[in-house]
C-alpha cells in the first residue's frame, strides 16, 4: 500500500485521548485508525439506510 505525506495542526490533547482510544502509540497509527473506523461506518451506515426503509418515500406509512 502506497502512503502519502501529509501534515496537519492537530489538538494534542485530543490526539492523545483518540491514541488511548484506539490503543495506538504513534500519531500515525492513531490517524490510520481513525479512518478506518470512519470509513468502516460510512459501509455499515450505508448498507443500513440502504435495508431499513428510512428515508424512502412512505418509509412510516403503514400502522402497525
């Protein structure tokens, strides 16, 4: 996998907060994770809106 340079201002309390969230030790680990979560829950929220009906017309029209 090829990788980028990037450089970015971040908070570095909140980096610290995501790296013991994520259980990662460096920035870049952190950064990686982060966007594979992200990425992760735009697929599961996508297959979800895709299967629940929201947001389709009549999507609450019928009572139960």
């Amino acid at each position: 996998m090829a990788f980028i340079q990037v450089s970015a201002r971040l908070n570095p309390v909140q980096l610290r907060r995501a790296q013991k969230a994520l259980g990662a030790k460096t920035t870049r680990e952190t950064l990686q994770r982060a966007l594979d979560l992200v990425t992760g829950k735009a697929v599961h929220d996508r297959i979800f809106l895709c299967y629940s009906g929201v947001g389709k017309p009549d999507a609450f029209s019928e009572d139960y």
